[in-house]
C-alpha cells in the first residue's frame, strides 16, 4: 500500500493501521494531507537486554561529567534508563516483588 486516502481511514482498523510496513502517506485526491505512523510494541526481552547493557555501561560514568558536557548544548533534561527507574515510569514490579495471589 503506497497510501491511505481520506476515505479509507475512516474504515481502517487500528489491527490494519498496526500491520502497515511503516509511515504511510493520507492523501485527500493528489494531496498528501497526513502521515500515518504505526507504534509498534517492545520486544520485553530486548529492552531488557537494552537496559541490563545500560546499566553495565552507566557505572564507569561520572553524571557531573555528563552534565557538564551536556551543558554546552543548552537546557537538556538528562534521562535515567536504569532498571529502577524505567520500572518506576511504566509501573511494572520489578522481580523482587510478589504478586498478590
């Protein structure tokens, strides 16, 4: 599918919209109106591997360090992607707690 007319997306799914290869064009008549851009789901088990490879490499880092360096670019708001903190973000227990029975 090269494109979405106006038409058509009104009756697409949201299951249809997920399985596009990619950004899809909207188009009303010849006019490209819109971009269409599927989210697609995190695989767990590769963020997982993301986040355990970054937390590897964040313990030789110096956050002064990093936060002088960023400096030079202006007000950056830093993000921390440790474990925890991802956890804390998308409100998921950690291993170490229980589930409830």
């Amino acid at each position: 599918m090269t494109h979405i007319s106006i038409r058509d997306l009104q009756k697409i799914s949201g299951e249809a919209i997920g399985a596009l290869p990619g950004p899809t064009p909207v188009k009303s008549g010849e006019r490209t109106v819109g971009l269409l851009i599927p989210f697609k789901s995190a695989d767990p088990d590769r963020l997982a591997a993301v986040l355990k490879r970054a937390t590897v490499l964040a313990k030789d880092r110096d956050a002064r360090a990093d936060d002088a360096a960023l400096a030079a670019f202006g007000d950056v708001d830093p993000v921390d992607w440790s474990v925890a903190a991802v956890k804390a973000l998308t409100g998921k227990p950690g291993k170490s707690r229980k589930a409830k029975p």
